[in-house]
C-alpha cells in the first residue's frame, strides 16, 4: 500500500520558518521525481517545489530564496525548509510523487498558516 504521510504543518508568524517532511512507503523512493504542491482556499493548487530522483531542483517563483526542497532517499523522506514565510503561504501542503510520468501519488495534505 503505498502512502505519502505529510507532517510538519501549523502556525507561524510572518518571517518565521516551518520544514515540512514527507515520508513515503510502498513505493521505490529514490526512483521518484518528487515535488510540494499547495492550494489557498478558493485557489487551485499550484506547483511550490520539484526534486528529480537524481536530486535536481527547481522552484516557483513566489517562493524562490525562501524555501528548500530536499530529500533523504535513505530514509524515503523528502522535506520542504521554509523561511522568511508571508501570510500569502498560508494553503494547504500537498506531498506528490511521480515515476516517469505512469504513475503518480498524492499525500493528504498539512496545513500551514502564516499569521500574526
């Protein structure tokens, strides 16, 4: 059964920082192109962060010098270092998972709310 568990969500204040974690099972990790997605209430999702399997990364534009896309194929986890966060971060987190464009998965989501 595969699964993609988020945690690492909550509340921060503006300028603050999270690091959000993914864990996966049932899948082969490390061959797993990986990415952050979110949504914002009444928004659709929308692409934060990409990982390739051999660990290349690129990001959208709103959250460029901000945050970081890692992950650790020895523990199946990959992980999203947030900083300097602004309220417009606040949205739900989506872990996403793909295999060469056949297969993909998605976690349940961790909110993250960026208030004072």
């Amino acid at each position: 059964q595969v699964q993609l568990v988020e945690s690492g969500g909550g509340l921060a204040q503006p300028g603050g920082s999270l690091r959000l974690s993914c864990a996966a099972s049932g899948i082969g990790f490390s061959g797993y192109d990986m990415a952050w997605y979110r949504q914002a209430p009444g928004n659709q999702r929308e692409l934060v962060a990409t990982i390739t399997s051999g660990g290349s990364t690129n990001y959208a534009d709103s959250v460029k010098g901000r945050f970081t896309i890692s992950r650790v194929n020895a523990k199946d986890t990959m992980y999203l270092q947030m900083n300097s966060l602004k309220p417009e971060d606040t949205a739900i987190y989506y872990c996403y998972a793909n295999l060469g464009g056949y297969t993909d998965y998605w976690g349940q989501g961790t909110q993250v709310t960026v208030s004072s």
